[in-house]
C-alpha cells in the first residue's frame, strides 16, 4: 500500500496559500483559491484519518480524526476570545453550531444517503445511546444551566460554577473515552465485522506514522485558512447585516468539514457505526475539550463568557434531543429520521439569519 502523491500534494498547496494569505492582503482571487485549498485539504485530510483508522482499527480510527480536529478548533476559539469583549458569546455559539451540524447536518446526510443507497442500515444501540447520554448531559450542565442560575447576572456562571462545569465535562468525557476504548470497546465496532475493509492489506508502519503527521499538518491548514476566509465572512455577515451568531456557525461549518464528508463516505460503504462515531464523538469532544479550556482562559485572563443559550436555541436543542433519541433506539435506520434531522437543521440555520 502507498501513499498516493495527491495526498501529500494538496496539503502542501494548502500550506503555502495559507503561509501567503497570512503575508499579504486577502483579496477576491486569494480567496477563492484559499477556499479550493481548504477543500482539497479536506479531502486529503480524510485519506490519512481512514489509513490511520484502518491502521489502528474501530473505535481508535475516528477518535483521532475526531480529537485532532476539536482540539484545533480550540485554539480557533481561544484565539478569536482574545480579540475582544465582543466574542464573549463565540464559545457558546460555535459548540452549539457544532452540537447542530453534527447530531442534525451529519447525522441527517448520512441516514438519509446510506438510506437511499441500501434501504436500512444497522448500528449498535448501546454504543450509540451511550454516546447521546453523555452528550444531553454536557449540553444541559454547559449551555442550558447558565440560563437558569441566579448567582450571576445575564446567561453566565460564577467562576465556582464555571470550574464545576469544566470539572464535569472532563471527567463525563474520560469516563466516555474510557467506555468506548477499553470497557465496552465493542458497542463502538461495526456491526458486520465482515466488511469490505477488513479484508483489506493493513497500511505499513512508516506509511502509518506518515499519514499520522500529514493529518495533524493537514488540519491546522484547514483551520488556518478557515481563519483566513472567517475574516472575510465576517466582514460580507456585516455587510448584510446577518446576527452575530452566525460567525460561530461558519467557524464551526468549515472546522466540521472533514468529519462531515468522512461520516458521508462511511455511511455511503454501509458502515453507519463509524458515522455516529465521528458524529456523536465531535459534538462530545467540541463540549469536554473546549469547556474546560474557555472557562480557564476566562478566569485567568478576566474575559467575559456566555455560555447559556437564549429560549429559541434552547428549544432546538430539546428537539434536536428528542428526535435523535427516538433515531438511536431501535438499531436501524432509513431515509425518513435523516429527513427529519435535515429539516431541523434547516430551521436551525433560518432562525440565525431570521432570528
């Protein structure tokens, strides 16, 4: 097995633009050409997350894909935090975005494509239960509470309550880690263990290691020219007069690219658990990794943070919840629940425009 020469080209393409983006004025053509870059990224990025996944095998594979990108978009978001009081708001709103596009965007597109291409596809129940349950809990404890408490004014934690809610998210996180990779691996592994890629020769160690540092190079250029086309989104959002909740979509859009298109491309060859892995495992890792790190960076350095949601999210969410409860609990799917999620992820992208 070798490592096609596409998959280290487009990352080094993706580079450079990002290395003269950074160097000179972004204008209209830098940035169409940038925007090619971030999707040649993407995909290269996703080539050497399967060589590795299928290196190291289920639940790992995704894990570092999902992990690798989470904490990129952390350092996105801390770094956005520090420009100003005005990004008191970004946190929340890029992991709920992100909690939106993964449990309705990504999970709709892939029951829905892996439903018209083979009818009903099997996944396993207590894996992907397991994987909402936390992930309800650390949406209620992060994003739905600050609505509520008393302690402090507007829709914030004191900082007690801030260090309790980044305590909680890391210990529910590690407890998951911990299920899905050592306890209970076996929730989390295809259900037909059977399938094309199993058979398939085991990429080498060098080739391995390879794609390994490929993928982490691969994903800051995604992110970094994400931040470079952001700034220019930013100022087109402006200029239309759109809320600024929508940067937090846009950020999270363009950070979730390459898990998206990897959970389509898994749904698509039959294989839904690897999906909801990379689905339900990015909204949990966006909460347990980047809580702990907003809260501590506003405690120590004093910037503002929001993190509860107004009553319009809030119901969203509960929807959202509801719905990807009733999609989890018998096993297999069709075209009807990823409909479904398509539309509230529709509803959820036309009240940020038209709130």
């Amino acid at each position: 097995m070798k490592m096609p020469f596409w998959s280290w080209l487009l990352p080094a393409a993706a580079v450079a633009l990002l290395a003269v983006a950074l160097l000179v004025h972004v204008g209209s053509i830098l940035a169409y050409l940038c925007i090619a870059a971030l999707i040649g990224a993407v995909i290269s990025a996703v080539h050497h997350a399967e060589v590795i996944a299928h290196k190291l095998g289920e639940p790992f594979g995704t894990l570092v894909l999902t992990v690798s990108i989470t904490i990129i978009e952390v350092g996105l978001i801390v770094m956005l935090m520090l420009t100003g009081p005005d990004k008191a708001a970004l946190p929340r709103d890029t992991i709920f975005s992100a909690i939106m596009i993964t449990c309705n965007a990504v999970v709709g597109l892939c029951l829905l494509i892996g439903g018209l291409r083979h009818r009903e596809q099997a996944f396993h129940v207590l894996g992907a239960n397991s994987a909402l349950a936390v992930l309800i809990a650390l949406s209620t404890l992060s994003l739905v509470l600050p609505t509520f408490t008393s302690s402090s004014a507007g829709p914030t934690y004191t900082t007690s309550q801030l260090l309790f809610a980044a305590l909680t998210s890391m210990v529910l996180w590690g407890a998951f880690l911990f299920v899905q990779t050592v306890r209970h691996r076996d929730y989390f592994l295809p259900v037909d263990a059977a399938d094309a890629d199993s058979h398939a020769p085991l990429p080498s160690k060098p080739l391995a290691w390879a794609s390994f540092a490929l993928l982490f190079v691969t994903l800051a250029a995604v992110v970094g020219l994400a931040k470079v086309i952001g700034h220019s989104i930013e100022t087109a959002l402006s200029a239309i007069g759109a809320p600024d909740k929508v940067l937090g979509i846009v950020i999270a859009v363009l950070v979730l690219m390459p898990e998206t298109w990897a959970a389509v491309r898994a749904a698509y060859a039959n294989r839904l658990q690897a999906s909801f892995n990379l689905a339900l495992g990015s909204a949990l890792s966006s909460i347990g990794l980047t809580i702990p790190t907003v809260a501590v960076t506003s405690i120590v350095l004093g910037r503002p943070l929001e993190l509860g949601l107004e009553p319009k999210d809030l119901v969203l969410l509960v929807l959202t919840f509801l719905v990807a409860s009733s999609t989890l609990g018998s096993g297999r799917t069709h075209v009807l629940p990823g409909a479904v999620h398509l539309v509230i992820f529709a509803a959820f992208l036309f009240l940020a425009f038209v709130p």
